[in-house]
C-alpha cells in the first residue's frame, strides 16, 4: 500500500461519511475503476504526464453524467492536479477497503487443495463473521500444491492452516534436531 494513495483514499471516505455519500462514491469510483481496467487507453491518457492536466479533465468531465455525483470528479479532478491520477488504481483498492471496512464488510480470501464445500464454506463464514464481528465475503481458489488443508488471507495477514506447512515445519525440526 503507498502511503500517498492511502491518504487520499481516506480523505475522500471521511469526506463521504461525513457527507453521508459513501455508497453512491463507492459505487461511482468501482464503475470508474472497472472502465479502466477495460481500457487501456485511458488509463495511459490520464496516468501520462505529457497531457495536459486540462485535457485530463476535460475527459474525466465527459465521462461522467450530469447525473452523477459531483465528488468523485471533483476529487478526480484534486488528483490530477496534484500529479497523482496515476495512482488511481491503488487509490481505488484503498477506498475499497475503507468502503468494507465502514460497511462491517471483511474480504477473506480462501486457498484450498480442492474445491470446498457449500457446507463447509458455509460453516468458515460462521465461524469467521463470529470471530469479527463482521459480514464475511469470501473468494475461493484452488492450489493443488497446497496439498491439502487451507490458507485464509485477513486483513493482509496469513493464517497457513495447509498441509505442506505442516510437512515444512516438521521437516525444519528434524534438520534442527541433532541425533548423536
């Protein structure tokens, strides 16, 4: 995480809690978002630093509605000002997670050997929503190389519940065991 782009993800999400805008920003800056990373070029266009700040606004400008809400473009604009629309995609992911995080919303990321159960699946989100106190959204993938077991990714950290860590650890005991 850059701490630049953390500090103008927070400060919008203060801005939208406080302006009691937090859902309709969120849902603005995750359509923005979606539309660059379906085009290249216009992610190239406004992360470029050979155009003109003008010519990036003037774009940012069409490609929002009347309708839309003013903030957004109004902070994409602060952006470009400041020579960091570049960062717009790290921005984004930052605001995502203050969005959840406002929301009691946990993102838990699941790595299995096979592909789990809907009881089992079921059955972590439980237990996972008790421990935090929070809506769990969880996202599978399947690594065969895992063996079996599982690893959960929370909140940037790693709880290594798999198989190979086992056999890991008990091979670097018996390196570390001394036999005489």
């Amino acid at each position: 995480m850059s701490s630049a782009s953390y500090m103008y993800a927070y400060s919008l999400s203060e801005l939208c809690i406080e302006e009691n805008m937090m859902e309709v920003v969120y849902k603005e800056f995750t359509d923005f978002y979606e539309l660059l990373n379906k085009s290249q070029e216009l992610y190239t266009l406004l992360s470029d630093e050979t155009f003109k700040k003008e010519d990036k606004k003037r774009v940012i400008d069409n490609v929002f509605d009347k309708d839309d809400n003013i903030m957004l473009k109004n902070f994409l604009f602060l952006l470009v000002d400041k020579n960091r629309i570049g960062d717009i995609k790290l921005i984004y992911l930052d605001f995502k997670n203050l969005y959840l995080e406002h929301s009691g919303i946990l993102n838990v990321e699941v790595k299995s050997a096979n592909e789990l159960s809907e009881e089992l699946i079921g059955s972590l989100k439980n237990k996972l929503s008790d421990k935090f106190n929070k809506k769990i959204i969880l996202s599978k993938r399947v690594d065969k190389n895992i063996i079996g077991g599982m690893i959960l990714y929370i909140n940037g950290k790693m709880i290594d519940l798999s198989v190979k860590n086992e056999l890991d650890m008990i091979k670097r005991q018996l390196k570390e065991t001394k036999i005489v």
